[in-house]
C-alpha cells in the first residue's frame, strides 16, 4: 500500500496527482482529500507489480513548486498465538 500526497508550495496553487501503472492505465487520481486544494491517495493497494508513474498537474494554469511525497505502508502483521 502506498500514500501519495502532492502539496502546492506557492500561494493558491492546486495541484492534483494521477497514479500510472505499469501498463500506462490510470489507476487512482486525486484533486482535492489532503485539504487546502492540495491532492491526497491514501493507503492505495497496488493492483499490479511493476514501475508505475506519478503525474502532477495544476488545475489553473499558474507556476510554482509542489512537493510530492510518497509513502509505503508498512506491511500488515498477523499475530499468531503460540
């Protein structure tokens, strides 16, 4: 699993984030659920193994920076009584 967030640097921008598979199908997109116009995909399963590719675009047609910042969930642990 896997959370990307895309967070516009400079003042009023909106960006929005698509995540790309390995076979170049859009799989998840997101504008606007990490708040301030800013893009959130939040613990997303990846349907495929493989390279996929993140795109970042501005919903008005303004410049500046936008950070992205990937995160991998950490697995999930079964417990198991001894």
């Amino acid at each position: 699993m896997i959370t990307l967030r895309a967070t516009g640097k400079s003042l009023g921008l909106d960006p929005h984030v698509t995540l790309i598979d390995p076979n170049k199908k859009r799989e998840a997109s997101d504008d606007d659920s990490g708040g301030h116009g800013n893009s959130l995909i939040k613990n997303h399963a990846l349907k495929r193994s493989g390279q996929y590719t993140v795109a970042v675009g501005l919903a008005e047609s303004k410049e500046g920076d936008v950070e992205i910042s990937p995160e991998k969930a950490p697995p999930k642990v079964r417990s198991r009584r001894s």
